[in-house]
C-alpha cells in the first residue's frame, strides 16, 4: 500500500519522548483535551500531548475516560484513504483496545503488543516493571470519514472488563503504579494519506491461540483470539471461520463482525487440546471483493507459573529502620494467620494457595526479638511447612562492597535459624540490588546454596537491559574463579501485582499473563514453569487480596496454574526436568549500586577498617584460645561486631527523598542510624583487636615497658607500625640492644605517636621490643626545600620526582629495572586530585532517556600554600598542602627504603555541599598493552575479559588492589580505603553495552553525589584515604594480594606496661617473640582462624591465592592438631583428615577456591 504525504505527527520516531507531557503518575495533569494541528504538521499548542493515555480502569485517572483529539485542516481531500498508526509501548499488565473517533464516527483499534527485543526502556517509569512490550496499532481510514475543512480524530483508551474500584485516595496511593495503571504509552503517533484504498477489505488478520485453559470435563479446551483489520468500510456480511487439525475434525465456526466504516474486529473461540498444527481458513465475502485466508498456528504451552508472594525489605528508605522492622514483623503475623487458614485448601491441591518468601532473614531476627514464644514457634512451623520461604541472605547486600567473610557471614543467621528445624537455606535473594559479585557463585556453592533468584532494579544499574541475560532464564552463573548456582533473573520485585493487577483480578491476569508469556514462548525456552518474583513493594502490609484471585483463577483456568512457592520449589522443579537445558555464563556483573558507597565514603572507609580488622582480631583471639589454658573464644562480641558490618553493607543507606529533601527529619533519622552502623562496626573493630592482642600480650614476663607488634597475616611481613610511647622513649630491639628508628607523627604533653619499622615478622607471629629512655629527644632530618622546584625522592628501589606546584608525581623509575611508570604527558598528571563539577539533570544522576548526555566539568586546580620535607633511614617523605575545589588537600607522598613501596596519602578537608560532585585521583601509566585487573573475594578480574554481558563498566569496584600490567612492568595499587576505580575516563553517565576495559590510566572514583535517592546527597568534613603503589617486571598475582591485604591491614602494635608473676608457656617464652601458628606455602593465606559457631573446635579457613592447586600445611607450636575435618562455609563437617605424625594437618585448596577446616585439639 504506498504511502501519501504525512499529514500529522505528535511525538518523534525513536525519540527520549521529552516531547510528551509525563502524566504517568498523575494523568490529570493534562488539562487539554484537544491539540491543534499546525502548518508543519505538529501540535501547535504549547501544552505537550500525554505520554500516558490512561483508560477508564486507571485508579489514578479516576476511572473516568480519557479522550484526546487532534483537530487538523484538510484543505483538498484527494487522497482515497488515510492510516493512523499508534506506535505504543505497554508496561501495565490491563492492555486496552483504542476507541478512535473520526468525525463523529467510531472504531476500534486493538493492541497487539509483542515483547521489546531492542533493550531500550523509555520512558523511565519502565526501568521498574515486569511487562516492557511495544507495538504499533494502525487504523485504515477511507477518505469518506473525512472532509475538506477541519476535521477531528480523537483517541481514547478504553478498557471493558470488570473493573475494582478502590475509592479511599490513600488506597490508590498504596497502590504499586507499575502495577494499578492501565493504559498505554506513545512512543510517538503519526496520520498519513494513501494513494490506494486497499485492495481487500480485511487488510491484516491475526490468530492468536492464547495462554488460557480450561478444563471441561474430560475435555481440555483453550482459548483462541482472532482479530480482523479493514481497510474498507465493511457493511456487516457474514464470515465463516474453519478450523482444522483438531483432534482430526474440522470445526465452522460462523462469524458476523459489525457493520464499521473503519477500524478492528475480535472474536474468540475454544478448541480442545491436541498434538500438532492447526490449520484455518477465513472465508466470505464483502460486497463483492471475495474473501479467502489460511494459516497454521500452534498451541500454546501449559504454564505453570510459580508466585513468590513478598514484600521487599528496605531496611529504612520507605520508614525509619526501626519502624521498618515492626511493619515486616506485623507481616510475619498476618503470614501466619493466613497460612493457617488455607491448610484446607493446600491439602485439595497438593500446594498452598498462599506463601510468603522472605528476602532477607533480617525480619526474623527482629520477630524473634519482639514476639513471644507462641507465635515465634507458629512461625517456625511455618517454615518447617515450606509456607515461608526463608533464603540464605541475612541482608541484601552491596556484594561488591562485602568482605569475603561479609558474603560468608551473611548466611550465617538464616542457617542458625534452619538448623533448629532440620533444614538448610537452598536459595539466596538478591532483591533491587542492580549487580553482584563473581565471587558470589562461590561464597553461596561453598554454603550449600544452590539457587540465587535476582529480581535487580535497572534504575542506574541496567545489568539485565543491556545484558539481556533474562533471555536465557533460567541459567547457571559460574563466577570469574569458580563456583556455580542456577538464578533467575527477574524484572524486578512485585511481578505477581505488575503481571496481573493491583488488585490483582482474572480479567487483568489474563491480560498481563498474555503479554509476560509471550516472552518465554520460544524454542530456546525449554521448562513449562516460570516465576513471578515478589507481591508488594518495599515495607508494605502483605495483601491478602491475591489469596482469593488465585483461588478463583485456579478454579476457572487450568492452564497457566498458578502456584505459590517458596522460591525453591520453582527452582527444584525445573532444574529436576529440565536441567539439561540450560545454558551456563561465566564472568562479574560489575559493581552498578556500589557507587552509592561514595555518598558517604569516610563512613565506608570505617566499615572497611572493620571489614579488615574482624578477621585479623578473629584470629588473634583464636590463636589465644588454641594457647592458653581455660579461655574461650568471644563469639557473642563477634556476631555482634558482623552484624553491624553487614547492617552497613546492606543496600539501604537513607530515604527515598534523600536527595530530594536532605533536611526531612525522614532523612536525617535514617542517616544517623545509618552512621551509628558504621561507628559501631568501626568501634567493634578496634575493641575486638585491641582485646586479642591483649590477651597474648600479658601471658609473659617482662623487666618493664614494651611495645609489642603482631602479623595477623599468615605471610611475613616488613612495615611500619604506629604506637603510642612516653615522650622521651625510644624503642629497642632485646635481641640486638639497638634502638629502632622513629618517625614521629605528633605529640601531647606526656606522649608521643611514633611510627616504628618491622623487618620481616613471620606470619602469626609477634616481636617485642623494650621501652627505655632516650639519650636525646626524637628527631627526624628535616630538609628545606624550594617549593618552586621539583622534589626528587630516592630509595634503593625507585626514583621519584614531584611536581610541588600542581601537586602531582612527574617521574617515578623503578631503579631495578630502569622502567618510567608514568606517563609524563597526561593532561592530568600522575596522583592529581580531580573535581568533577555539576551534572545536575544529566544522565550521571540516571539511565533515563529523558536525560541529557552533558556530563561533568574536570577541574584539576590545585593551588600550592605550604611544602615539608623530612627523611629518616627508613623512608623519605614530602608534604604538600594547598587549595582545591570546596577545600583544603594535603597530599604526602612517601618512599621507603626497606621496602619496594610508594605511598601516596591524601587528606581533604571538604565544604558539604548538595551541588552534584565526585572526586577522583588520576594514575597514568606509561604501559603499553596494558591490561587492568582488579581482586574480588576469590581471585582477580580481568576487567576486559571477565565480564558478564551487561555489567557495569564506568565503574569497578576492588577489595584491596587494582593492578595494571603492560608491556614492561606490572604495577599494584593498593587501595585500602577507597573501594571504586575506573579505567581510562572518568564517569560520564553513559551506561554503555560496551566499553574498553583495559589501557594504561585508572582513576580511583572516592566519592560522589550521583544518586538522588537513598544515599546521602552530601559530605563534607575530613577525609583521609591512602594509596601504595609496587611494581614488578612480571604479573606475579600472589605477591599483589599479599601486598593489597596488608595495606588493607598491617602490623599491629600496642605499649604494654611492667607486667611480673605469669607462669610461661610456648609459644610465650622468647625475650624477642614467637610464632603461633604456621600456614605453608606463602601462596595459600588465612582468611580466618574463628571459635566454632556450634562452639565444637576451632575454624580455620584458607585461600589459595596464586591460581594453582596448592596442599596447605597448618601446624601450632607447641600444641598438636587432634582430629581435623574439612567443613563448608557454614562449617557443615564433610571429610575428615589425616592428622600428620608432628601434630600438623594437610589440607588441599583448589586454584582461588576457599577451604574451611575444623580443627580439634590434643
């Protein structure tokens, strides 16, 4: 049919649809009902066109019509026909049929929407629903509808189902909007002439067998829609529909559409269930162009649908944290009244007609807290049932920001509570959070976790848009080093509410199924099942009205059954059936959420202090018990000091106007718990530490003051330790009566902070050292120095120059090799300070189209006040302080001469503001070939190679280290403060499918206001972060993680006073010190040495670090090992092992992979 002149067009083909009115969550803000049409062809009203056009069963449109006209000027009419084309996109689940009127005269347009394949959400609304389909609705209008002159065209959508009224306003705002809305978006519309009225007068029909079955009798009939579009006015003859291939008959069915000057006509028929095509053929006449069409179409497959009825935990956002905890513990109630009330019913079908699936096991630690033992044991009954769902995760965390012994320790809460009722978490739930970490697939396969559902938001976090790993539901997820679980990937939360109505009614659900099956209908997709993840939003009531819509939906249909689970029940089914199907992916999702920690990085830098501290104070205290005779392992104090880690890791920081309204008491009260979180872990931290070391630090004699440094790592360590001593004291070594050389750091009265050099302290191990006064008072060499020149820094292992001025590094050679690491022509310069200013309205805050793609203004100004140098025989250092954007910076850079290592420690003394920011350091390398690694949980990511399709790429997240490798040197930069880096630019908000991963500049990403909601919208005051930088002529992965980890955390010292009247024991007898433990080889480290969690032995758990299957061998002076078992992560025992004659045991540990170890004592 060729095409005529355009004559309208409202919107843009393919646009952002900033060209519409978002009336999506207030459709009355509308106001017009009709555009004029202008010379060019557009609307010439100033009032935009609604994106939204809601029908008469929209709660917030008032369930009243909606039409809109278009009112244009033909001033010929020489065009025998004209096309409307609607070009819609559906996320709503209750589709409507188009009511277009022309000039008084009316017809129907029905939508036949298909899902999106092009991974381009818009409008931003659909970031956030299960359905995303597009079509384009067209409508043949013969030109004897028209009339030179003015004519009309309005549009309404208009739905004719039963419609639930909720009229109490607070109702329809509790309602969830990407699940109550009905209606449809433009994509954009547009009205043409034709040089040609059609041919025919049925232009394009469409068969449709449908996703519902009913059962009559012994009969299975299902459902088969048919529509008929004409492109010539149809005076109402009778047509005749035949149907063949069923069960070997033919079936006539006759049919007598309504007489229509233009538009659509539907009808629908049942046919009763059978093996193979279906034939049909459409036969009449109308006038007297004779009409004949055939055409096969194939049944439908028999869904089961499994639900997992939840309400999503924000621990805070929605309500204060507190509040929170007692709306899920109030859920927790009502689950189980209704629960206990469909027993019946479960007995009938063989499956309750409602679950609850928990998210997280956070709300039972609180029900247990604040309910008494009648209804905690109806809860457990619950479970024990299979009517709760309770997965792994204690929270839901930032993954990329967790610890390993943070993912470990996260699934330690829902086992303590499942192992009372025999049972064990099979499933973990990562819910809103956008991506994960590759080391996850590990971390849960070594808990006996074997199904992770991810119902991930793609609001700033597209893994699934621009991934389209959802096509492959479900699959299984190898990690980057290991590991394997099957997930599904779900569009988000609330999929039982978003897929058939809020509230959720047959008539919808038959709808909003439809279109969401219509996914999964292909061959690639083997199982009959699928998943609809989740009911309410975050913090909700549970609503109960969904009970009896499945109860009634079950009853009318017997294809698709709707089954509610506990998330496992899905998983079990179809990996049982149809396992062999599924394909396996194998990489890191990167880190989209992450970023968040940003918005308040010196907090996140105290919870990874702690995230170090833990372990390191975990084994001390351990290594105390396995000496010491009658003491006990705190594990209370422990649980307490993860509890506050994983609280902070967990994905809720604030409130959801947190950038929008920062002072709303809402906000300040959930940040300030938020805080008290990273406080406390912090304090845990330290007091945990402190105590450990204590408690081996007075099982000796000594003659009087001391300093005594432990090696909490398993690896000998040379480095610095900061102690407190009298002022007037020096620190000597006992073995060789030489005092140790001290750089102080800052004075009292009474007191000096010192900074002290440990040569190679063996790994578990302590030296001590003898206070005695000193000859003369502390002083390090001090140098003046002409701030206007450059500094040059030298060691025995590098050269440094320093441009004091711009306060960046012009020159760093490692001396052994004669390499220049850096490259001296960047525009940045090598660790400069970046501000990236404003961003506001851009696609930095979001991936919405309607945002533009400006990004930020770098400034790297820096503008020098003071210069200090001083040196000592262990390092050389240079102080600058200056003035940058919204601030004071100092940066110190130091060398040190025992130790191939450069430090680079910046403090920054910052304005708090709400303009959007973000602060980067810049490292350009002069590397060729470079490829940019950093360490996960459980090895290294190449970030140019170890990506899942769809993970973040503007920015990377690191435990300890980034290492970047070229042609002519590896270089490790140790980050023990800031978690995030990126690779060549900074953020742009670009949210690409794809970008260059390796290359020879990284920045580290320290902080930024992106996010508008839930993290904190400002910060200012001091913040301190470091880096240490080494380098090798070859990629050597073990000496990176041993260097990250012990920048994460080093040596630890305290001053202990005169101490007399212990009785000694090894390893407590040497003046000088001793080993506790020995861990062999150096390429196998202690993650952790703990009590038993069932207090039955001590844990130890260790980690291959180098790439290569490795036999540990793990032996304690002066005790012999027992027995020795190996256990899983939640110390499940499994095998047990062969204790060596001396008392030592082996254990074997394959490449990156983890092995946890019970060890009893003789």
């Amino acid at each position: 049919m060729n095409k005529g002149p355009l004559i309208w067009q409202v919107g843009e083909p393919n646009s952002d649809l900033r060209g519409f009115h978002d009336n999506y969550r207030d459709p009355d803000t509308v106001t017009r009902r009709v555009w004029t049409i202008g010379e060019n062809g557009k609307p010439m009203d100033a009032e935009p066109w609604p994106l939204f056009h809601v029908s008469n069963a929209d709660p917030d449109g008032g369930y009243k019509p909606h039409p809109y006209t278009v009112r244009f000027l033909l001033e010929e009419l020489r065009a025998p026909a004209f096309r409307l084309s609607i070009h819609y996109i559906i996320t709503t689940p209750r589709t409507p049929y188009v009511a277009v009127n022309v000039n008084g005269v009316e017809g129907k347009g029905f939508l036949h929407p298909a899902p999106s394949a092009d991974g381009i959400m818009k409008p931003k609304h659909s970031l956030h629903t299960t359905i995303f389909a597009k079509g384009t609705m067209e409508m043949i209008i013969p030109a004897e509808g028209m009339q030179i002159g003015w004519n009309e065209l309005t549009v309404e959508a208009r739905d004719d189902d039963p419609i639930v009224h909720v009229h109490n306003p607070q109702a329809v705002l509790r309602l969830d909007r990407m699940a109550d809305a009905a209606g449809f978006y433009y994509d954009w519309m547009d009205f043409e002439a034709l040089s040609a009225l059609p041919d025919q007068t049925i232009v394009r029909h469409r068969v449709k067998p449908s996703i519902l079955y009913r059962q009559e009798g012994e009969k299975l009939l299902e459902r088969v829609d048919a529509y008929l579009e004409f492109g010539r006015s149809y005076a109402g003859e009778p047509l005749e529909f035949a149907v063949s291939g069923v069960n070997g008959r033919e079936i006539r069915i006759p049919l007598r559409p309504a007489a229509c000057q233009f538009g659509h006509a539907a009808f629908s028929f049942e046919i009763e269930d059978g093996e193979g095509p279906v034939s049909y053929r459409l036969s009449g006449s109308a006038g007297v162009v004779p009409i004949e069409e055939n055409g096969q179409f194939k049944r439908r497959r028999k869904w089961q649908v499994y639900t997992t009825p939840h309400v999503h935990t924000d621990i805070g956002y929605t309500h204060r944290q507190w509040e929170v905890a007692e709306r899920l513990c109030r859920n927790l109630d009502k689950t189980i009244e209704l629960v206990q009330a469909e027993r019946e019913t479960s007995k009938r079908w063989g499956y309750p007609p409602f679950t609850y699936v928990l998210d997280s096991s956070w709300a039972l630690e609180e029900f247990a807290a604040y309910r008494d033992e009648n209804r905690q044991a109806a809860l457990k009954d619950a479970v024990r049932r299979g009517e709760i769902g309770v997965p792994s995760n204690y929270t839901d965390l930032l993954t990329q920001f967790a610890s390993l012994e943070d993912l470990i320790r996260n699934g330690e809460f829902s086992d303590n509570y499942l192992r009372g009722l025999g049972q064990r978490a099979d499933h973990a739930a990562i819910v809103d959070v956008a991506s994960a970490s590759g080391s996850l697939p590990a971390v849960l396969e070594g808990m006996g976790v074997r199904y992770l559902v991810h119902a991930n938001n793609q609001d700033r976090g597209p893994f699934r848009l621009n991934g389209n790993l959802h096509h492959l539901n479900p699959f299984y997820w190898e990690g980057v080093n290991g590991g394997c679980v099957l997930v599904w990937l779900a569009k988000m939360y609330c999929e039982l509410k978003k897929v058939c109505g809020s509230p959720a009614t047959k008539e919808t659900a038959a709808k909003g199924l439809q279109v969401w099956l219509d996914e999964f209908e292909h061959e690639q997709y083997a199982p009959d099942a699928v998943m609809l993840y989740g009911q309410d939003a975050d913090n909700t009531d549970i609503d109960p009205y969904p009970i009896g819509f499945i109860k009634e939906w079950n009853d009318t249909y017997a294809y698709p059954k709707l089954i509610p689970c506990d998330v496992s029940a899905f998983f079990r089914y179809v990996e049982t059936n149809f396992g062999d199907t599924f394909r396996t992916v194998k990489g890191d999702q990167g880190a989209y959420w992450e970023d968040g920690v940003g918005s308040s990085i010196a907090e996140s830098i105290m919870v990874r202090r702690a995230q170090a501290m833990l372990p390191a104070a975990e084994k001390l205290d351990s290594l105390a018990v396995i000496h010491g005779e009658g003491a006990a392992y705190p594990l209370q104090h422990y649980n307490a000091a993860w509890r506050e880690v994983l609280l902070y890791d967990e994905h809720t920081w604030g409130a959801f106007l947190a950038g929008s309204e920062p002072q709303a008491v809402l906000q300040q009260d959930q940040w300030k718990v938020k805080k008290q979180m990273a406080e406390s872990a912090e304090g845990w931290g330290e007091r945990l530490l402190l105590a450990a070391a204590t408690r081996h630090s007075l099982r000796w004699n000594n003659n009087g003051r001391e300093v005594v440094v432990y090696n909490p790592h398993s690896w000998p360590l040379s480095s610095e330790v900061t102690v407190e001593i009298a002022r007037g004291e020096q620190v000597v070594d006992p073995l060789s009566g030489q005092p140790l050389s001290l750089r102080l750091l800052r004075e009292t009265n009474s007191q000096a902070v010192v900074r002290l050099w440990v040569d190679e302290l063996p790994g578990m191990s302590y030296r001590r050292y003898i206070l005695q006064p000193a000859p003369a008072r502390m002083l390090s060499e001090q140098v003046e120095i002409d701030s206007g020149s450059p500094i040059v820094l030298e060691s025995p292992h590098y050269r440094v120059a320093i441009d004091t001025e711009r306060g960046r590094i012009l020159s760093w050679i490692d001396l052994e090799t004669g390499v220049e690491l850096v490259e001296s022509d960047d525009p940045h310069g090598f660790g400069a300070f970046l501000y990236a200013r404003g961003g506001e309205g851009t696609k930095l805050l979001g991936n919405h189209a309607d945002k533009s793609d400006h990004g930020a203004e770098l400034l790297g100004d820096f503008e020098l006040k003071n210069v200090r140098c001083e040196e000592n025989v262990t390092s050389a250092w240079v102080s600058l302080s200056g003035l940058v954007p919204l601030g004071e910076l100092t940066i110190e850079l130091e060398l040190f001469r025992k130790s191939k290592r450069l430090d680079i420690r910046y403090q920054y003394a910052k304005q708090e503001t709400i303009a959007t920011e973000a602060v980067y350091i810049a490292f350009p390398f002069k590397l060729a070939k470079a490829s940019v690694l950093s360490d996960s949980q459980l090895g290294w990511v190449n970030w140019g190679r170890d990506q899942l399709p769809g993970a973040c790429k503007e920015w990377l997240p690191l435990q300890t280290a980034v290492l970047v490798h070229g042609a002519e040197a590896a270089v490790t930069i140790a980050s023990p403060d800031i978690p995030l880096f990126t690779v060549n630019d900074v953020v742009k908000g670009r949210w690409p499918k794809e970008l260059k991963l390796s290359g020879s500049k990284v920045y580290s990403y320290v902080l930024n206001n992106y996010w508008k909601s839930n993290y904190k919208p400002s910060q200012g005051g001091l913040i301190r972060f470091a880096y240490s930088l080494t380098s090798s002529d070859e990629l050597k992965l073990d000496e990176s993680y041993r260097f990250g980890h012990a920048r994460r955390l080093g040596l630890y010292g305290q001053r202990m006073s005169f101490q007399e009247q212990r009785k000694e024991r090894a390893p407590y007898l040497s003046d000088g010190g001793g080993t506790m433990a020995v861990i062999e080889p150096s390429q196998v480290a202690v993650t952790t040495i703990k009590g038993a969690r069932n207090k039955d032995g001590i844990i130890v758990r260790v980690q291959e670090i180098s790439g290569r299957e490795q036999h540990a061998s793990l032996s304690f002076p002066g005790r012999r090992i027992q027995r020795a078992w190996l256990a899983d992560l939640l110390e499940y025992d499994g095998e047990e092992l062969q204790v060596e004659p001396g008392g030592s045991v082996r254990v074997p540990v394959g490449p990156w992979a983890l092995a946890t170890v019970r060890l009893h004592f003789a």
